[in-house]
C-alpha cells in the first residue's frame, strides 16, 4: 500500500473514474478507478482531491488500474483556502515529470495542505510551499547570495530575479534583502514581504514553467479581487 493524494479525477465511460495521484515514493501517477461510479461501490466518497489515502494498483503499463483504497486523513479546505488547494495541485502537476519520486515534497506538502486547512497564513503556506517545489525539481535558487557581486544579501538594498543565476542588486528590484534573508531563514513575512515575495515567486514560477498557464491561478486572482 502507498500513501497518496488525489490531485485530479476525471469520469470515464459510465462507472469508471481516471485519477491523478501524488504518492509518496513514485511521484505523480495515473491510474483507473473501475467500477467505482457504481450506486454500491464503496471507493466513490473517498478518491476525492485533499485526502489521505493509502493505495494499492497494478502496474502493466502506464495507466495503473487501481485495486484498493484506504482513507487515512482529510483536509477540509474551505472557501478561500479550497482554491489555493486546487492552485497547489496544478502546480505540482505542471512542474512534476511522471513517476519521478519526490518523497520529501511528499510530506511538504501534506504540511501545506495542513496549514491551508488551519486556515492559517495561507499566503505564507503557499510562498514556502511554491519555494520547496522549485528546489526540489531543480528551479531553485540562492536566494541569500547576490550572484553578481558573489556577497550576501543586505537588508537594506533591492534585488531581482535572473533566471538560471538567482537574485542581484538592483535599485528597480521587486525584492528587499530583508525578505529574502526571511524566506531563507524561513520567517514569519509580514505583509510587505508577503507582497515582495508573491511577486518574486511569481517570476521564478514564471521562468519555470516556460510558458505553461495556470487555470486555477487565474481563478483565485478574480476571487480575491472580489472579496
């Protein structure tokens, strides 16, 4: 059995369902649900995204076909953090190779989901979380070094982002080095650096995403601007 997340599901035919799973020592795997579509099947209320679960599958080929289902432990997102959930997922699944482990992330993002269901900070859950996702897949970047000048970060000066080096002093920079000397001693951001951060993840995301859009970020943008 492994422990896994649903990160999408899809219908398929007329009982069956098609998921996309974050399991913890095999990455993002795809699998068939048959059967559980059914009035009497038992797995329907729980292959849903933002539960624990623990599953097992056959593995001939690329499309696994699920045989069991445990649910361990739920996350109940609500309102706003619902939506951050969904943005997590497609970011996880836009910047995830399939079936490429990353068990570490894994539990990182288990604590998002944690946090987001606490309701707690959610812009700071999802700026520590987008900065563990870029280092684990290899986008990340010193962030408490000027790559240019190769000195620590000062407090005091402005910096921005160059993709495929990291940050550098610049007095039109979106970034102070007091927030960067805080997401990498992983601090409390005040609502400044929650600002300054939220542009300079954006941008990072940006580069490393290469030109892949976002649904669920242009969604959550409309319904925070209307709240």
């Amino acid at each position: 059995m492994q422990p896994a997340v649903i990160l999408q599901y899809r219908q398929y035919r007329e009982t069956s369902m098609l998921l996309d799973m974050f399991t913890r020592d095999y990455g993002i795997v795809s699998a068939i649900a048959k059967g559980v579509r059914k009035e009497k099947s038992r797995l329907a209320g729980i292959l849903q995204p933002f539960s624990l679960l623990t599953v097992s599958y056959l593995d001939k080929n690329e499309l696994k076909v699920l045989i069991q289902a445990e649910f361990v432990n739920g996350f109940p997102l609500k309102r706003i953090a619902l939506y951050c959930g969904f943005y997590v997922n497609e970011l996880i699944q836009k910047m995830l190779h399939r079936s490429d482990p990353h068990p570490e992330l894994f539990i990182r993002y288990l604590k998002c989901l944690t946090d987001l269901a606490m309701e707690a900070s959610i812009e700071e859950t999802l700026r520590y979380f987008e900065l563990d996702l870029l280092a684990e897949t290899g986008y990340g970047a010193d962030l408490d070094m000027d790559y240019q000048t190769k000195t620590c970060v000062q407090s005091h000066l402005r910096y921005n982002f160059t993709y495929q080096f990291g940050v550098k002093a610049d007095e039109e920079g979106i970034v102070t080095g007091l927030t960067l000397q805080k997401l990498t001693a992983n601090q409390t951001l005040n609502d400044t650096s929650l600002y300054e951060a939220k542009q300079l993840l954006r941008k990072m995301l940006d580069c490393s995403l290469q030109g892949k859009t976002l649904k669920s970020r242009e969604v959550l943008a409309k319904i925070i601007k209307h709240l």
